[in-house]
C-alpha cells in the first residue's frame, strides 16, 4: 500500500514538474514574442513618424506654388469672373446638371426664401 502512494506520489511530482517547465519555457516564448512585437511597433511608429514629416514637406504651400507655377499653365483670377447668386440670375438660357435648357426665372423661382 505504501510503495503504491510514494509511486502516485513520484508520478505527480514528475507530472508537476513538467508542466511547471513547460509553462517556464512556454512563458519565456511569449516573453520574447512579447519584446519582439514592442520592437516592431516602435519600428513602425518611426516609419510613421517619417512619413508623416514627408507629408508635410510634400504639402509645403511655398513647394506647391513652385510647382504649380512650374507645371501648370495657369492665368491669374480676373475679378469680373467672381460672382454672387443674384449675379446668376442675369444669365440666360443655361444648363443645369442634368443638361435641361433652363432660364434664369426657373432658378430664382424654385429657391424658397430662406425663414428663421
């Protein structure tokens, strides 16, 4: 009977220990994954952090003009092509989106007056 529980007894010490080991390596794994992802992610928020800085030399005003004024053929605003809503209305005989021939009374006509 006493040589059956000190047998049980081994038995469950040698299973203990195993396990015991095994959870030590299996948590040294996870402890290196752990370290590796942290390594990854700051790799990555610097790569972040450089793009983020070549975005905003990309989005330079003085570098687009530079460009612009390079590239582009482009003609200063004249300020007789600004104009207001009501300056629509003396225009005649346009389209709208969907290529309807329209008149400026059906414009100003559909608009409800604005109430507060």
């Amino acid at each position: 009977m006493i040589r059956l529980v000190n047998l049980a007894a081994i038995l469950i010490t040698l299973t203990a220990s195993y396990a015991l080991y095994r959870m030590k390596y299996d948590a040294t794994d996870y402890s290196r994954q752990v370290t590796s992802l942290r390594e990854e992610i700051a790799a990555e928020r610097d790569l972040i952090n450089v793009l983020k800085a070549e975005w905003s030399y990309l989005n330079e005003p003085q570098r687009i003009q530079r460009l612009a004024d390079q590239y582009l053929e482009l003609q200063t605003l004249d300020a007789r092509q600004i104009v207001t809503f009501q300056g629509l209305s003396d225009r005649v005989g346009f389209r709208d989106d969907v290529g309807m021939a329209q008149s400026s009374e059906d414009i100003t006509g559909s608009i409800p007056p604005l109430t507060d």
